[in-house]
C-alpha cells in the first residue's frame, strides 16, 4: 500500500462511506461526523485536534473505546484510516515501537 497523508485517508474514508461518489462527499450532511469538516481532503480552519487524533478517536469509537481490539483491528484492508489508528503517523509509530523494544541500558552509579 502507499504512503498516504492522514488527510488523504480521511478523504478515502469518506468516499467509500458515500459509494466513492465525490459529489455526495462534497453534499454530506452529517455534521455529527467526525470528519465532517475534513472530509474534502483540507484542514478546517479552528482544528480542535489534529487529523491523526480524529482518526485515533473515530478508531475508539467504532471498536467501543476497547484498546486493545483499536491494536488488533483485523480492517487492514477495508479501511483506509487504519495506518492511522494510534493517533499518530506509521512512520512516528514505528520509530517509538523501536525505541520502546530497545534493550534498557544498565545503568549503575559510580561507574561510568
């Protein structure tokens, strides 16, 4: 899969909720939807959240706010916000995943 911007999925998101018609994303109504204001693929004026964070939030709200299922989300291939669902970019995700896996440094006083 490509590299995709958190706007770009958002927009995908939103064409496939609207039968991947532009037309009916543009005229979308649901001002109750998260990414109401994001989905033609720009950032709203005053963002209350960034667009990795509405994603991490839509992601909570569709497995129940259950962690745990968000980490395990079997959607890889249906969703186009699923690279996103840590609230943070795959690459930002990958770099703390290592840094959080490293072996810890021993460290004593007194030597050194």
């Amino acid at each position: 899969m490509a590299k995709v911007s958190p706007k770009k999925a958002i927009r995908r998101f939103c064409l496939t909720c609207q039968g991947g018609a532009s037309k009916r994303v543009e005229d979308c109504e649901d001002g109750t939807c998260l990414f109401y204001n994001h989905r033609l693929g720009t950032e709203p004026e005053t963002p209350q959240r960034s667009t990795v964070q509405q994603i991490r939030q839509y992601c909570l709200m569709c497995s129940d706010n259950n962690r745990k299922e968000v980490r395990s989300c079997g959607a890889r291939e249906n969703c186009a916000l699923w690279s996103f669902r840590f609230g943070c970019t795959p690459k930002t995700w990958t770099r703390v995943k290592r840094r959080v896996n490293q072996p810890r440094k021993l460290l004593l006083p007194g030597l050194g």
